[in-house]
C-alpha cells in the first residue's frame, strides 16, 4: 500500500463532521492523520470533539489560534465563554501539546503560516474588507527561508492549492467544521467555501517519491450540527454550516 496521510484542520467543535471524516479516513485505510488546528472552538460538540482526536493516537495536532485562545485566562469571544468552561486540566494538558508546525520529509504543516498561526498564507485582507490571493512571486518571498517543497496550512477555511515558482506546492486543506466565517481582523472580512461539506485533504507518497495531493468533500448530516449551533444561541454557525456562506447583519 502506498505511504498516504490525511491532512485535516478547522474542526471548530463540530464532532458530527468530524466523525464522518474519519470514518471516510478508516475506510481508504489511512493511518497518519495531521490536524491543522483550532479543534475545540465552536458551539457544537467541543468535548465530543476532544474525545475523538485525544483518543487517535495517529494523529499530530497543530497548534491553531483559536487553540491557543483557549489557554488564555479570559476572553470577550462568545465562542471562548461557550467552550471554556468545558476545558478540564486533561483537555487542557493536551492542547498544551500541540506543535507550532511540524515537519515530514519534504514538507511542512502549519495553521496559518509557518511563522503566525493567526495569519493567512495565501490571501489578504484589504482595509474595505475584500478577500483576494496574494501575488504567487510574494508568497515565494515570505517564504524563501522554508526549505520544504509542500506546506499544508488551514486557518481561512477555503480549500486551495497553489503551485509556485519556485516549485513549492502550497494546500490549503479547508475546514472539516465550519465552511465559512466572519471575522475583524486584520479588517471585518467573510471567508467562505460556498458548500456545507467537510472537506479535507489527503497526500499520497508516488512512485517517483514525490506527493499527490487529493481535496475530499464528506457529505454529512449538517442539519444536525446546524441544529445544535442554533440551539445554543449561535445563528451565524447555524447558518454557515448549512449554506457555506457567513452571515452579515
């Protein structure tokens, strides 16, 4: 069998996507797991959530930003007030744990960037709120000292993957719990995948040595985690997760 792993992020709490996930990792006989990040942070299931990936042993957590919120003493977040109370010295032990990236042969796994796991690799933010990609030659340039040929990143929640120049590969492997979002920094902005799917991503070790890399969809049953978003007090997460799109007011 051909050496593969599943590259997942952005979990948010939702177990119910997360389940069906894995389920879809066992069935291809995946082994290795890398979890980008920002698991627990989300008014669905965060302890649900924590069981499945504490209980992995073949998975590599990534410390994401909303992870590393959780390790703050306090926050005005809503999201942080929902979650917080949940997180018991195990849980939060465990997260302790988490890399700042971390490293495989040729490639390298981070949140956001190799550098801050709360910024963007491959998009910006303009000062009236606009989405776009950043030029191909300056993401070649923010990353000149990254000697990995791949980076996988999360963080925007939008799959992607970019070819460089300089012959880096750059994938964004999208989020398994929330497909879109607004958010206020660097400036209010959405980001949004347009589909209730979770998605993941999946690399495969070829014959030649090189890596193939493979953007998975999951269906899941999204009405439930919507539900239970909406239940607790969360309509912009109920709506998302239905929809793939943010919602403004």
């Amino acid at each position: 069998m051909r050496e593969s792993i599943a590259i997942i992020s952005d979990i948010h709490g939702n177990s119910v996507a997360l389940e069906a996930v894995l389920k879809d990792i066992a069935a291809r006989k995946i082994q290795s797991i890398v979890n980008l990040g920002d698991s627990l942070f989300g008014p669905i299931d965060p302890l649900g959530t924590a069981k499945h990936l504490m209980n992995n042993t073949n998975i590599v957590n990534i410390m994401g930003n909303c992870d590393q919120i959780l390790l703050d003493k306090e926050s005005n977040s809503a999201t942080y007030k929902f979650v917080s109370p949940m997180i018991n010295n195990e849980i939060e032990n465990w997260i302790r744990t988490f890399k700042d990236t971390w490293v495989f042969e040729d490639i390298l796994f981070c949140h956001g960037s190799p550098f801050h796991n709360d910024k963007y690799l491959l998009e910006e933010v303009n000062e009236m709120g606009v989405v776009s990609y950043k030029n191909p030659n300056q993401i070649a340039a923010e990353l000149e000292e990254v000697p990995q040929q791949f980076l996988f990143c999360g963080h925007s929640h939008v799959f992607k993957t970019f070819y460089l120049s300089n012959g880096k590969l750059i994938i964004n492997s999208g989020s398994v719990g929330l497909p879109a979002y607004h958010d206020d920094e660097p400036f209010p902005h959405v980001m949004e995948s347009f589909s209730p799917y979770a998605e993941y991503v999946i690399a495969y070790k070829t014959a030649e040595k090189n890596w193939s890399i493979e953007h998975v969809m999951i269906h899941y049953d999204w009405e439930k985690a919507s539900s239970i978003a909406e239940a607790n007090g969360r309509e912009d997460y109920a709506f998302a997760l239905r929809t793939g799109r943010a919602l403004v007011r």
